[in-house]
C-alpha cells in the first residue's frame, strides 16, 4: 500500500504528522525556515548539521544550533563527527536541548567534513560507521537515525551493504539520498537505488532528492516504498512547494510572497543579529521574488540595500497588501518573547550531504 502524503507514521516512538520531510540544508535550515515547513505541511524539520567537535570544546556558535522553538516539533538535529564517545555525549546534549531524534550525517561530501573522516567518508568506514551509530543510539532514549548518500564514487552501491549494518546497530530509520559524494548535486538522484535500500532494511526510509513535486512526491513513495519523502532545494525561499506536495493550492499571491519573506527576515534578525542575518538573507531575495513573482530588476536593487529594515519597506512599497498578513502570521506564532532566545545563531561554511 502507497501511503497518502497526508498519513503520520513513526519512526521508533516518535509520531511524523505527514509524509513529507524538510532537508537538512548547511546555511539555509535555520529556525525561521524549520517552522515555516511545519506550518507549510512538512512532518517532520531538521537542523542543518552541527559540528560534534564544536560541541565538544562549548563552542558558543555551535551550541547556537541547538535552540530549538516549541512549534518546531517534531525535530531531528543533525550531529556530524568520527569518534563515537565524543557523538555519543553531544548525542546527549542534543536530546537535553529538545531534539525529538537524533539525526547522524554521513552524507556530507565536502572536503573540509570528509578529510576529518565524518560525513560521506564514513560509508567507506562501515565498522567505525556501526561504532558510531551503536553509541549513540546507547546514550539516548529518543529514535536515532542516519542520512547517507549511495557511496563515493559514482555508481556506488556501498549504502546497500551499510544500510542493513546501521540498522542492526541501532537505527530506526535511514534517510537516502541516492547520488555519489564525488556527483555532489550533479546529474540525478537514481531512486531506483532508493527502492533496492529499501528492500534490504527493516525501517523506514526517507528517500531524499529531487523530489520537487505532488506528482514526483508520489511517483517516489509509489516506486521505492520509501515511508516518506524528503524535500530540500525545491523549498528554498518556497515553502509554496512544500503546500502543493500536500495537495493544496500552489502558486502563492505577490502579497503572500512578500509577507512570508518578511517574517523569514524578521525571524532571522532575531536569530542571527542584524549584521550576520543581512548578510544570510541576501540568497534568499533571489529564492523567494524569483520564479517570475517579482521583476529581475526589484530583486537586484534589495541586493545592495544596506539593512533589513530598508528591505522591508520596499517590500511593503511593492505589495502593500503583505503588511497585514505578516502580523496575521506573527499573530499566530509563540511569543518571541518567551519562546524563542535570541541570542546570535551561527551558519555553518559546509555545504551538507
Ligand atoms: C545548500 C545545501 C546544504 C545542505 N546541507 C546538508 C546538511 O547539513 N546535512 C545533510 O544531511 N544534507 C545536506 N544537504 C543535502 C540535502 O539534505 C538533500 O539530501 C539534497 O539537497 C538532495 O535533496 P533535494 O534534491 O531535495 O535538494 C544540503 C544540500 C544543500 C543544497
């Protein structure tokens, strides 16, 4: 039976809402975009991954990564490391910040990650990949799962023999995404490897890649009885695709555009502090105002303008209309106040799995 987008399922004792899973994404999955993929359908949100060594040594950066607001639930934080002892106490601090799973990257294929033997490196590992996910399901009591690539090389089939491993290590649930470390985003995700990952363990799998679509979202679940998909670059700066994988209306109004860009913003200067979070929010301008939302010459002006602030008003001079939606929006959202530190929230350099 092909589950319905709109189904919950578990992974151990943790209930997931739906069948849809926003990516961890390494400069892009903050708080603000966490829990506007909840509000916009995704059932379960993911930290982008978080350097065990900096938790290790109380690097007060990293540790910002572990904030976590009450309407993010449920929630993986992604941890990534190549000792087990080290893993498995920041698998704890993890847990003690409120995450819902502890998440595992072996997927990362950038150099600065893998020449300290962590993310990608590790499926070429399998006894120290085994180590690690054994300790760490040890130190916690909540669902720990892994997120990997195919192998290294292209054509790999290492997840194949790795997978079943990790599982009777202790896994409850395997994320694949099917391209090689050396493909990095090239080419496709071959998810016909998704669906022979999936025969040959017994959790369940997320299938992650290029699902962009209602239609590939159900083609993927339909073809390699993944238990859910996961939705990653298709939702940058669009959480509008996210709306339309669930079986709602696609395409949003300008004022919509606007309105949600905002509250991305304001959100984010909370997080990260005006100065880093100018600097951040600059990709996502492109994101949200491009697909033909808004012309080429308005995205490149909010460019090179100095503040968010400034930002802001031109967004409201284009769309006037967004002004009341946004405090709509942050009507309904928890108390910044009570909810939400807002204490400065690094972005990692590394470009993810
Ligand atoms: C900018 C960027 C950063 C990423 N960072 C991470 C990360 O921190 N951890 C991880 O497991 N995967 C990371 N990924 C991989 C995604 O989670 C996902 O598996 C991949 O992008 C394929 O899915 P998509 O085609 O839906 O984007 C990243 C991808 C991108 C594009």
């Amino acid at each position: 039976m092909v589950p319905e987008l709109r189904e919950s399922w578990w992974i151990g004792s943790v209930e997931i809402p739906s069948r849809l899973v926003l990516a961890p994404m390494a400069g892009v999955s903050v708080q603000a975009f966490r829990r506007q993929g909840r509000r916009y359908g995704a059932g379960l949100v993911c930290s982008e991954m978080v350097s065990v060594a900096g938790i290790q040594h109380g690097n007060e950066k990293t540790l910002g990564y572990l904030r976590v607001a009450s309407d993010e639930h449920p929630l993986a934080i992604q941890i990534f490391g190549s000792d087990p002892e080290p893993m498995a106490e920041a698998a704890r601090r993890v847990v003690a910040a409120g995450a819902d799973i502890v998440d595992i990257n072996f997927g990362c294929p950038v150099r600065k990650v893998t020449k300290t033997g962590a993310g990608s490196s590790l499926l070429d590992a399998p006894d120290l990949a085994e180590r690690i996910v054994a300790a760490v399901a040890e130190a916690v009591d909540v669902p720990v799962t892994v997120k990997m690539r195919r192998g290294t090389d292209n054509g790999s089939r290492t997840c194949l023999e790795v997978g079943p491993r990790l599982v009777e290590a202790g896994a409850a649930a395997l994320t694949l995404h099917p391209r090689s470390a050396k493909q990095l985003y090239t080419g496709t995700a071959d998810h016909t490897l998704t669906a022979e990952f999936v025969s040959l363990v017994k959790v369940p799998v997320i299938a992650s890649g290029d699902v962009t679509s209602r239609a590939r979202a159900q083609a993927v679940l339909a073809t390699t009885g993944a238990a859910a998909v996961m939705v990653g670059r298709a939702a940058q700066g669009n959480p509008w695709a996210l709306r339309e994988i669930m079986g709602d209306d696609a395409e949003p109004s300008r004022e919509e555009v606007a309105a949600e860009l905002i509250l991305f913003m304001r959100e984010t200067v909370r997080e990260l502090g005006e100065h880093r979070a100018s600097g951040f929010l600059k990709k996502f301008y492109a994101w949200y105002l491009g697909r033909g939302r808004f012309p080429k010459p308005f995205k490149q002006e909010l460019v090179v303008l100095n503040s968010t602030e400034e930002v802001e008003l031109r967004l409201l001079a284009a769309a006037p209309g967004a002004r009341e939606i946004v405090e709509r929006l942050e009507a309904e959202l928890p108390d910044p106040a009570t909810d939400i530190l807002l204490d400065s929230l690094p972005i990692s350099a590394y470009g993810g799995g």
